[in-house]
C-alpha cells in the first residue's frame, strides 16, 4: 500500500471523541485451538469500513472496561464469556481512542454474526492466513500472530 493509500485509509478511519476525551474501545481475541475469529466490518460503516476487525465495542458510562467486553461479546457474537481475569494482552491509544484488547480463550455458544448492521461476516482464521486480510489496525498482524505461535 503506498504512502498516500495509507493516509486516505487512515483518514476514513478515525474514531470519533467527544469533549469527555478519547473513545474508549474494547476488543477481544477470541481464539479457538490455532485459529483467531474476525469479524469484516460492513464497507458502509462510518468507522473502518471493509475491513477486519476484533469484535468489540465501546464503553459506555459507568461501565467496567471487562464487562463491557462481556457485554460487546454477546450483543455481536451471541456468546457469553467470562470476564478477563488479566491484563489486556494490548492496548492501542490514539487522539481519538484508547483500545484495550483481551484474550478470550472461554466462552458458551458458538459464535455468529448476531449484529448485521456492524459485520457483513465473522470467520475464523489461521495464521498464515493473516497476512492477506486488511485488517482495521497496523499492529494485530503482529499481536495476532504472536498469540497464535504461543
């Protein structure tokens, strides 16, 4: 990608804040045996759009960042997992957001995309498929990478 297609992109993408500060996001990376499921956010979306992405969301006011994770599971997976117990394996900060990002090895129900509206897919992938995805942040090709050799 040339230097002007990753400004173009980097400017589609950027999360809005309000006068409260950054947006604060959480993430997770759900991993299943050698594999890591990514949700394709829809090419229509304001926000990084027709790219991949961890499911997750905003935190809402008053909320715990590990129950809203919770909560961003289940309304966009349909799935209930635990609440992380540990630090987030990453955290991505930005003028416009602060992203934690947790490990979720646990959880009941199978995955679906259960918010069409936000994701045109979710897919399970293995490492030596991530290099081909364009994915909604710079550093998950590594972290997911890493995660995935452990």
């Amino acid at each position: 990608m040339s230097a002007a297609d990753r400004t173009s992109q980097n400017a589609l993408m950027t999360i809005s804040a309000d006068d409260s500060g950054p947006a604060r996001i959480v993430t997770g990376v759900l991993l299943d045996g050698d594999r890591v499921l990514l949700c394709h956010r829809s090419p229509g979306r304001r926000w990084y759009p027709g790219v991949w992405d961890l499911p997750g969301g905003h935190v809402e006011e008053g909320e715990d960042p590990r129950g809203s994770l919770v909560r961003e599971l289940r309304e966009e997976l349909g799935i209930t997992a635990s609440q992380p117990s540990g630090p987030p394996v990453r955290e991505i900060r930005s003028a416009t957001f602060d992203m934690r990002i947790w490990l979720v090895d646990r959880w009941t129900g199978t995955p679906v995309n259960a918010a069409p509206d936000e994701h045109d897919a979710v897919a399970w992938f293995d490492r030596s498929e991530l290099g081909g995805l364009r994915l909604a942040h710079e550093p998950y090709l590594s972290m997911l990478t890493a995660v995935l050799v452990k």
